[in-house]
C-alpha cells in the first residue's frame, strides 16, 4: 500500500511531466500538501504559546519582558525566512523543470550563504540587546529579563536559520511530512525544556507520595534557553535528513561546490531582498504598535502580547497553506504550465479563506478560555479577550493576504507585493492606531489592525485576479 508521501510524490511527478491533471487531483494535492504544512506552522506558534503560557504564571512582569521584544525577534525570524526562502524558491523550479542536479548545487550554496547571514545577525542581535527595550519604550522593571531573552535568541539564530533553510528545502521538494513531524517534536522539547529551566525545584505529591521535581528557577531565561535548545536539537535533525535521506536533494555521494555563484546570489537577492524588506516593513510597524501600546501599562503590553500569540493559532493554518501555494505554484512555474498555475492559486487562496473564517469564528467563541490558559491575571485576560473578539472578523481576508503572498513567491514575485504590505500596514494600520489609542487604548490599535487586514485581503486579491505576477510562465 503507497503511504501519503508516495501519493504526493505521484501528484507532483504529473506537474514535472506534463500529465494533465484533473480538478479532484489538483485538490488532493493541495490537502496531502497543506495539512502537514498546517501542522508545522501551527507547531511552531503553539511553541511560542507554550513559552507565553508558562511565563505567564510568573506573574504580568515576566510576560510584559517578552512581549515587549517580541515584535523585534518575529523581525529577525523574517529575516532568517527570506534568506532561506530565496533559495528554496530557485530550487523548486528547477524540480518543477526535472533539474535536479541543478535544485542540489542551488542547495549546496544556501548553506553557506544563509549561514554567513544569520551569523551576521547573530553579532547584531547580540549587540542591540542591552538597548533594546529602552528604545522600545518598556518600564524599567523588565528591561533586564527583556534584554536577556533577545540576547539569548540572537546567540542561536544560526541554529534557527538552518531549521528555516532545511525546512523550506524539504517543502518545496514536495517533503511536507518530515517538517511537520519534526515540528511538532520541537514543540514536545520545548514543553520539556522550559519544565526544567524556567521554574526552580520544587515539591510534588502525587498518588501520596511526595518527591522534589529539580528545575533551575531561571524564569524568563530559561524560557529563552528551553526554546533555542528544542530549535537547535530540530535544526540538526533536519539538515541531516535533507544532507542523507531526501529522494530529490540529498547530497552524499555527490561532488560540488559549497562557495555561492554569482547568479545563484542575484536570483536569492532578487527573491529574498524583497521579503526581507517585507518582514522589516510589518515587524517595524508591529515594534511602533508596541511604542505606542507601551505607555498604556504593563497590562496592555502583557495583554497585547498573548493576544498575538493566541491569535497566531487562527492564522498560521493560513501560512501552512501558503507554503502549499509556494511548493506548487513554483514548481507548476518551472515545468511551464500556466493553466495549471492559475487553477493552484486559487484552491489554495479559497481553502486558506475558508479554514481561516472558520478559525475566527472559533477564536470569536473561545477567546475567555484561549487567554485563561496563558495567564491568571484577570486585567490581562479582559484586554485580550477584547482584542481577539475584534480581530476575529478580519481572518478570511487576513488568509487571503497570507495565501496569495504565498502565490507570488512561488511566482518568484515578491517586490510588488513587498510595496502593498508596506502601504498597507504603515498608511493604514498605524496612522489608524495612533489616531485611536489615545481615547481607546488597546481597542483602539486592534480596530485599527481589524480594518488594514481587510483593506490588505482585498488588494491582493485584486492582484491575484489581474495575474501579472505570471510573467513568468
């Protein structure tokens, strides 16, 4: 009997060779690619909803220090993406077009590239981290811890970069199950790791009998040190799978060069440049959203920042389908079919509409308990509860945004859709926030972030339809 990953693998080979494709087999594809796609991202936030749960019983300080640089590390793991991404995209239309000796020197030359970048920024993070939360506007009692977990993160972006490089090989090879797999293994290792680091030892009972459980007590450090140990411990795993195991990209046995050309780099700056210019365009925006939430209080920071974070258990199915897009629109690109690349944007823009409405409806329904299990302080719970009753309304056109970006990068077309992320967030979102916060506080920066979601659905989707962004093809 063919496992799961034979039938993709199928599906994909009739994109590579030209077969025609039928509707129902164009939909299967889209499910068998989008669900572990899904499974990965959501494993990646509910880690981070792990770490927010678990400080969270540390008491609102604690939960205030990572939320108030967490905008500036989602900056940094953007970063890290559109590296990545500027590579995996090269290498999915050379698969698309039967290349594969072309798809492993593409890959052979991203790990040192993308590895010298995210040292790079490494070194930057590090240095910033004294400083940071005092340009981020947080009171002085968390400048300490907050400092600490960014100075913490930044020692490991290399090991998060190469989780994103080996990740993204492997998805646009068509390899969504080991990602997905290993995603949620990072999350149990997180779960164990911050068990140990973040709370000191203390006393069970269980069944009557009574035993110390040890834990080091370092609190917001330990959650820092418990996330980038899970991050690494995944990083390995995958870069030995992808180097040893992967039918389409593995490199043992085969010679070539590691030292990036040229043509390799202009085409990862053509795709990358425009994305990273993205994320710090959104993640600029998402750190003036926190300057201007900063002076509402240690709550509104606190309530802000888990409201983000539940939130993202409402979207990321949407980025999960986006990576889906990605895979099939680039490599239906690279074998040169047109039809096929237009039928594969749209299931997958409709399906991430559909599942990301359906999501808002539950997040709508379930915000008390959602924020109940991330903290204890009945101040916080009220503002996120708020805050994410608002901002259930604008998920289907949120998905639409996160899908047909997702299109566009398979297209290898990222700089136009750069441009309307950056009218959008800046023109619309902030202007909209600082204008309301001053008499609404927190509501008045979540109704602002309501309407420039919706605003950006609708103008990617009007992309989408007028489909310029297949030059290409």
């Amino acid at each position: 009997m063919r496992t799961q990953a034979d039938k993709t693998n199928a599906l994909l080979a009739s994109i590579r060779d030209g077969k025609p494709m039928t509707l129902r087999q164009q939909l299967r594809l889209t499910v068998l690619l989008s669900v572990p796609a899904v499974i990965a991202q959501l494993s990646s936030i509910v880690m981070q909803y792990i770490d927010a749960a678990m400080v969270g019983h540390l008491g609102a300080e604690a939960s205030a220090s990572i939320g108030l640089v967490s905008t500036t590390t989602w900056l940094f793991w953007g970063l890290c993406v559109a590296a990545a991404t500027g590579f995996s995209v090269q290498v999915a239309h050379r698969i698309g077009a039967g290349d594969m000796q072309g798809a492993r020197a593409v890959l052979r030359q991203s790990l040192t590239a993308t590895l010298v970048f995210s040292l790079l920024l490494a070194v930057l993070g590090a240095a910033i981290s004294g400083m940071l939360p005092g340009w981020l506007g947080g009171d002085v009692s968390i400048h300490r811890d907050a400092s600490l977990y960014f100075f913490i993160f930044s020692l490991f972006l290399p090991a998060l970069q190469m989780n994103f490089l080996a990740g993204g090989m492997l998805r646009c090879s068509g390899n969504m199950h080991m990602p997905s797999l290993l995603g949620v293994a990072m999350c149990i290792l997180d779960v164990v790791f911050n068990f140990f680091l973040i709370f000191p030892s203390r006393e069970w009972h269980v069944a009557g009998v009574s035993f110390t459980m040890p834990g080091a007590g370092l609190g917001v450090e330990g959650a820092a040190l418990g996330t980038a140990a899970a991050e690494a411990v995944v990083a390995g795993i995958l870069l030995r799978y992808l180097w040893m195991r992967s039918d389409e990209l593995k490199l043992t046995g085969e010679q070539g060069s590691f030292r990036p050309r040229t043509a390799t780099l202009k085409k990862a700056i053509h795709i990358g440049l425009p994305m990273g210019i993205e994320h710090i365009v959104i993640c600029g925006a998402q750190i003036m959203t926190t300057v201007i939430v900063a002076p509402l209080g240690v709550f509104a920071i606190a309530a802000n920042s888990f409201a983000i974070t539940a939130e993202s258990l409402c979207y990321m199915p949407g980025y999960g389908i986006a990576d889906a897009a990605t895979t099939l629109v680039g490599q239906s690109i690279g074998a040169g079919r047109r039809k096929l690349t237009r039928s594969f944007a749209r299931i997958t823009v409709l399906m991430g509409m559909g599942i990301m409405g359906l999501m808002g409806v539950l997040m709508y329904l379930f915000a008390p308990q959602i924020i109940g299990l991330m903290t204890p302080v009945g101040e916080i719970r009220e503002l996120g509860v708020m805050a994410l009753r608002i901002e259930a309304f604008a998920e289907p056109m949120f998905a639409a945004s996160i899908v047909a970006y997702g299109v566009f990068v398979g297209a290898a077309d990222t700089l136009v859709p750069c441009l309307m992320n950056f009218f959008s967030i800046w023109a619309v979102r902030l202007s909209l926030a600082a204008l309301l916060a001053p008499t609404l506080g927190l509501k008045g920066v979540w109704i602002a972030m309501c309407v420039e979601l919706c605003f950006r659905g609708m103008i990617f989707l009007v992309r989408l339809k007028r489909e310029r962004w297949m030059k290409k093809v």
